[in-house]
C-alpha cells in the first residue's frame, strides 16, 4: 500500500470509529454516558482534523500515483485539506461553542414554542455559517458554499429554476388531488405490535437485498443509516404500535441508504473515496443527495409500488390476520400512497413532501445571503405553508420551530432530500431503460435487477465520482426533473382516478 | 486543566473509544464486520501509542505539579512511557504477529483436541513473551515482568508460598467435603426462560446497586464488564435455558466488576488514574486482582450466602413457581454451592477454581523461566490435574488446551483470579470490623452499607494506589490468605455438616 493508501486507512479507520460512537449513543448508550461521550466525540474528531492536516499527509497525496482510484482520491484530499486551511481555527471553535448553544435552546424554544428564546441563537448561527461559507469560498452565491459540503457542485441558482418548476406542478397536482375522494386508511391505525413490524420489516429489507451479515436493524428517536465500512452497515427505526406505515416504509427507506453503502466496491473500502473529509464521517455514497435517490428509490418507487403490495400483501395479511381482514392490497396501496397536507415535514407524504423543503431551502437561502432577518421567520414560514398546503400553522413549534438542522448549522442539507426524489426518477427510468423487463422482474417480486443495475452504475463508485458525473454516466443526462415529475403525475393521478394526459 | 490534564484526557478518550470498538465487536457487530473492525482497532492502539510516546506528554508529565493525584498520574506515565520505550518496537511487532498466528492454531488444535499443531506457536509465544519480560525489566524472576502488567508489584516469590499455603488448604478441604453426601442439584437444570432469567439477574444487579443509567447488560459468549468512563459501564452475560446459575450468578460477578467501575471518584474521568497505558484500555480499578475481589465478593461473598437466599429465594420462586415448587432457600442455597471437582475451569465452583489457576500458574512461571518445556505441558498438566482435583483428563481439548490466554500472550494474568478471591476475604473482614452491623444489613438485604465501605476504602480511588498500598489503607494488612481460608473453611464445614472447628 502506497503511504497515501495507509495514511488515507488510518483517516478512514478513525471517521468509521466516530460513527460508531455515534450510533452506539443513538442506540445503546445509557443516558448517564452523553457527557464522556460527547468528549470522545471531540477528541476523535480533532485527531481525524490533525491526522488530515499533518503536512505528511498532504505530501503524501501530492505525490500519490497510483491507479485512477488513487488519483481521484488524492485530488479530493487536497481539496479538503485546503477546504480546511481555509477555515480559521478560531471560527471552527465560535461554531462548535454556538451549536451546542443554539440546539440546547432549540430543544426549549420548540418544547415552549417560543420563537423569540430561539432567534438570538439562530442569528448568531447564520452569521458563523454566513462566515463559513466565505472561508469555503464560492463563485456566485454564499449558500453554494454550503450545499458544496452536502451536494458537490450543486449551485443556487440550479435550485431556485429547479424548485420553480416542481413547486409549480406539485401544487397544482396537489389541488387535483385535494379535490378527489380520499382513500380509506382506518386500518393502518389498528394495533400493529412492535415485533411483528419489527420482523416484516426486516423480511422486506432482506427481500430488496439487504445483507444481515453485514447488518443489523435497531430502534431509535428518530430513524437513520450509518456504516463503519461496506462490512458493517447498520439501520435504525422507530415502531408506533398504532401506525403501521411508520416502520415499515421506514425500513425499506433506511435499507436504500443500506444497499448503497453494502455495494460500495470492496477496492474502496478504508479508503479517501469511503470518506467525507470535511463532514468528517465515513461514508461510501457520493453526496447527501445521491444516497436519498436510493433511499427513496427503494422506499417509494418499489415500496410504495402496486406491483411490490400486489406480491407482498399475503404476506402482511397473514401476520396481522385480524387487522388486515378487511381489506385488499388494491386499498393497502391506496391507503399508504394517500396525500393530505400536513404541518410536520417528517410526517408528510411523497407529493407535499418536496414542499415542506422548497419552503425551507427558499427561507435558509435568504438567510444565508442576508436578503430576510431572522424575526421575519414566522411570519414568512406560515405564509409559505398557508399558500402551499393551504393550512393554517397553529404554532410555531409546528412551524418554523420544527426541525433540528439550522440550530446544528446544517444550512444547506435540506435541498438534497428533494434532489434525491428527483435523482431517483432519473436512475429508475435509466434502469428502466437498460435492464431487460425491470417491470417484470419487480412484478414477480425480484429486486436483483434492480439492486444490480444500481450497483453497476452507482453504488460501487462509492465517492469517485460528483453527483453530476454519476448521474451523466449512469442516465447519459444531468439532474432533470421530467422523469420525477412523470412518475408523481401518473401514479396520483391513477390512485385518484384524475383523467390522465398521455403516460410518457 | 494543565497540558498534562488535557492529554491525559485525550489519551483517557482514546482508550475509551478502543473499549467499545471492543464491546461492539463482542456484543453487536455482525459476522461480516470483523476484519475491517480489527483494523480499526489497530489503528486507534496504534494512536494512542502515539500519544503517549509524543515527547509532548512526556514533557508534560514531568512538569506536572497539580495536586496529589496529578503528581501520582504523572509519575504512572512516566512509568508507562519509560516502559513502552524500553520495548524495541520490533518486539511488538513480532508479538502481534506471533499472537494472530497462535490463537487461530489454538482455535483449530483445541477443536481436534491436537497440542502437538500448537505447540510450535506456543513455543513461540513463550519465546516472545521471555523476551518482553527481560525488555520490561524485573529484580528477581521474569515473571514479575508479566505479573507487573496485571498486578502492579506482586512477585512471583510471593505467590509461590501463598499458593503452596492455599494448596495445601484446599486439597485437604476438598477431601472433607468428598467423604460428605452431596446436596441435591436436580433443580438447577430444569427449564428456565432465558427472559425470565435475565429480568431476575438484572433485578438482583440493581439490587446491589449497578446503576443501569450508567450501565447496560447484554449477551456474549464469554461475559464480561468494560467501561467507557465511570458514566457507562456495561455488562454481558450468556445464558443456557437448562442452567439457572451460570446467568444468575454471573450477572452478579460482573455487577461486582460494574460497581467497582461505577463508583470511582469523579474527579479522575478522563484521568491517567483511570487508564491502563500499558494493556491500552480505559479502566477504574487499581489492578486485576482488585477488580476480582469486587466480582467474586459480590458473586460469592454475597450472592452465594444463606443471608441472600433467605431474603431473595421468594422473589426467584415467584418468577420460576413450577421449577423451583419443590425446592427450599437451604436446598437452593446448597445446591449453588455444591463443590465438585471438574476438568474445565469456567465450571469450577468456589473452591477447586483456585486448584485450576494454581496449576495454570505453576506450569506458565516454569514456562517463562525455561524450567519446563513446551512438550512436557499436556503430561504436567494432566499429572496435577489428578493429584489435586483426583482426575483423568481424558484430552487436551479437556485439558492443556482449554484456555485461551497463552495464545494471546497473557501470560501473568491468571494469578489475578486467586489473588482476588483473597482479597475479596480482606476487604470483607475489614468492612464486617468498620461498619456497624453489617451482617445485619446484609440480612435484611440492604447492600448500600458494603457498598458504600467499598466506595470509601477501594473503588473511588481508582488507579491511584498499587494493590498493596490499597489493602494496607483498607484493611491494615499485606496480602493475608487468613481471611479466605476462614472463610471457606467455615462455610464448607457448615454447608456440608462437616465437623467445625472454631469459627473465627
């Protein structure tokens, strides 16, 4: 191994151990441990920072020459350790010190639904990232600064055409929709006990390819994917006894994270292209953007699908017999497919989904370039939520308070959960496109097709390549919504049984 | 905190972090995680040797002038790094080579039961570990090198007349106790649910205060208790359906451990005074064999005492009704004690355990000192095995081959096993003397009044005194096998309704 190679294993050895701190906090530790914790957090951090920036390394990178592989990886190294060197200690230290601030009054802002107790944290918040993206650098616009770190590449002003054009059709799908008769759904809150979601769900992951000897599912707050090499990739949910959709689907979702990571080619492993430098985690897909397209890929273009019900309802039925008795997979699909906007983003269904995001990216944008101020958020956020999705906010708790992401100065992550649906599209058409009867082979309940054509030309490239790169070579095309909105289109409107314009 | 506090803490981090790289690995990774976790592992040991040997911290260890237990961490480290350097890396190299290569031939030689396919590693390792021993230095025997590691200051010397004195004690008792009637055992092996069996464990752990919001139980196939600072101190355990004891009172062996751990000062989180450098893990206790007095005093002492069983035989029926319908406290308490003479070690009962690690002690000093060759082992061993527990071994798998420990080069740490067991009986004589009517509290099943003597006298003061220093301020005495021998003379006596002589 070249002493790039062992210098880049060492970094990526240390990035796994952090997350498996991390996940063990998530799913293991008992609570007394969170301070320790929290220590050896920082300090494994701060050892990943040094090893990154010892001038050894950074030589070592410079006259690396290996295989292409090498060569990609070295060129990304130096990118992040001049990233780094661009960032002043002392603003790396005002964020930490500010975050930690900003999330402890996040907790109680939102448990008293106290916006002002919230504002000053926030302010202070956007005026370090707002510093942050000018140490980063960027070319048009701060916020590209940010997203950089989530979506490489990826610009603003992509975004804001982009979102121009889904926010268009999703509302007026929306009103569609809202205008139909809703579907059933009385039996999805019936009791469902928390082991037998627990082993469906884990049957349903195993069925799309999620490998348990390199796995293992667990409960947590709130559900995510992490991965200490291709090896070990594991996945968490949270089970309500009285909405089954929650873990299920919550299962398939965090499984499409899972599958990306498990096929990540083994030559990558405790490598640069298994590593987010500046993120500081190990991590095998491309982008934030990228994982959620096989996130949301397996979650709802297979298992939201009639095809994945018409073949896997009997299996449903015959472990909730008594709550299932009623009802046909036609209804089932119907039921778990249903659009009803709703105040809380983690709560929403596949269309109004993207809205609760648009809202956000537009709202932390404007923050970012200073064009809104803080104490205008409320009144902002209501707006948008009353135009969108026609509600009425009651709180700001369920409102601009919502979410965790600006108070831990995520700023610029949120786009990627839309890009990812749109991303999916592209890649499902492509594998539509390429693979001989995929429609078929899901019909009879046979994911390999899928899963392999996803492998080939996505999951084994780990990090080699920019979201952008992937999606030219996989699809021959750059980031485009036509097949997302196709998609949406057509299966809202045969679920609504709306008059449907020409299938593409 | 002082540049020594801040890198001592880091190291403390460091080591923690490896503990659950551990942990996991034990408890929660899935099969196909192993390689690249080893990896991992050896990645951070190798960190946190660079942090030791960074003339840094030796520096600021030497100028450390804090208040006692600075001085006393300071001079720790100094031993530590003085030790560390004084081994020629070469050496640890060839160990770890030696120690991977020996336990998978151990793992195949004991399957078939074959010493002659591990002899030549053992050979190896017993080479390897000599020469560790002369770099690591000694005044007397080589083996107080290794001792050292384990049991800071005890001598090889010493242990011989104790364990002469011991072997002598035991062997005789054990002849008493054969000419006696067994007590019936029949319930023990009934069906037992492993739920049940670990609802009650963990209850009985609580119930001697493990604190769970600092500590969690799980199962491994081997038990054990590690920590990740005093805040989080985990357990394991293994249960067999047909076997009530081994969980039941193997969770309280390693609550015992737990306590220790647990109740450590706050002041050295984070601490040299909480972290082995040598053995490169995070640790409260003082030593093995103080860390084993805590584990069997509370497995033995007071899990196996008539006073537990009076107090508690009605809570464990009550979980078990139809296993444990025919059995009374006495009988129970008879059978948990029922001393019989076995090949294995892990199965021994309270008394002929000690006659297992004597004869592992015997043959492993001779080993270091060249005294005894390799291919004599299985001769010896079986030899010692019939004079002093009266029986054939009928393989080696059985016999020579059982244990792990010399494949992976912990010679020196079996000593540690019996030393606790003495003093265990130490420090139990000497809270019965300071607190007040501790046998009554005992019977009334309060453990907070032994506990909290514990607390005062051994475990919060972690690593900050050698075990000597720490018996003489606990109990005003050297290592004494007085205490123990009373102890199980008088309860075997009793238990088997032997002659008594009279009681101390």
């Amino acid at each position: 191994m070249s002493e790039f190679g062992r210098r880049s294993a060492e970094i990526n050895d240390v990035l796994c151990t952090l997350n498996l701190l991390g996940w063990d906090a998530r799913t293991q530790m008992p609570s007394g441990g969170s301070e320790t914790r929290a220590a050896q957090t920082a300090t494994l951090s701060g050892i990943a920072q040094r090893l990154m920036l010892d001038p050894a390394f950074e030589a070592a990178a410079t006259e690396a020459a290996g295989d292409l592989a090498e060569e990609v990886a070295a060129k990304q190294a130096l990118d992040a350790i001049g990233a780094l060197k661009r960032v002043p200690e002392e603003l790396t230290r005002e964020l930490a010190l500010a975050k930690s601030a900003a999330q402890d009054a996040w907790a109680k802002a939102k448990t008293n639904s106290d916006f002002a107790a919230f504002a000053p944290h926030l302010t202070r918040m956007v005026d370090l990232t707002r510093r942050l993206a000018d140490a980063l650098g960027y070319e048009e616009h701060p916020y590209d600064a940010l997203l950089n770190l989530y979506e490489p590449g990826l610009k603003s002003s992509t975004l804001k055409s982009l979102f121009g054009r889904l926010r268009a059709h999703h509302v007026a799908l929306l009103q569609e929709i809202q205008a139909a008769p809703e579907p059933r759904t009385d039996f999805l809150e019936r009791f469902y006990s928390v082991e037998d979601q627990r082993t469906l769900a884990l049957e349903f992951a195993q069925l799309v390819g999620y490998d348990l000897s390199r796995g293992r599912l667990d409960a947590s707050a709130h559900p995510f994917e992490i991965s200490f090499t291709r090896n070990d990739v594991r996945i968490t949910t949270r089970y309500r006894e009285t909405f089954l959709p929650g873990a299920l689907f919550g299962v398939l979702h965090e499984a499409g994270h899972a599958l990306y990571e498990q096929n990540v080619a083994p030559e990558l492993t405790r490598s640069i292209l298994a590593s987010d430098l500046l993120g500081l985690y190990a991590v095998g897909g491309a982008s934030f953007g990228t994982h959620e397209s096989s996130s949301r890929l397996w979650e709802n273009r297979v298992g939201r699908s009639r095809a994945f019900w018409d073949v896997h309802f009997g299996r449903l039925q015959s472990v909730f017999p008594a709550q299932l008795a009623d009802v046909t997979p036609e209804e089932f699909h119907r039921a778990v497919n249903r659009v009803r906007p709703s105040l809380i983003r983690v709560e929403a269904d596949e269309l109004t989904y993207d809205l609760h995001i648009m809202l956000r990216v537009e709202i932390e944008t404007a923050l970012i370039a200073g064009e809104v101020q803080v104490a205008e958020l409320p009144e902002l956020w209501n707006a948008r939520v009353k135009a969108d999705l026609g509600l009425d906010v009651p709180d700001d708790a369920r409102g601009v308070l919502q979410d965790i992401h600006w108070s831990t100065g995520y700023f610029g992550s949120f786009p990627t959960y839309t890009i990812g649906n749109v991303m999916a599209a592209q890649f499902f058409e492509a594998a539509s496109e390429d693979v001989e009867d995929l429609h078929g082979s899901l019909a009879r309940g046979e994911y390999g097709p899928l899963r392999d054509w996803l492998t080939e030309h996505v999951y084994r490239h780990g990090r080699t390549f920019t979201p952008h790169q992937l999606l030219l070579l996989a699809t021959g095309r750059e980031l485009d919504e036509g097949p997302y909105l196709t998609y949406l289109t057509n299966k809202f409107r045969d679920l609504y049984g709306l008059e449907q314009e020409a299938k593409a």
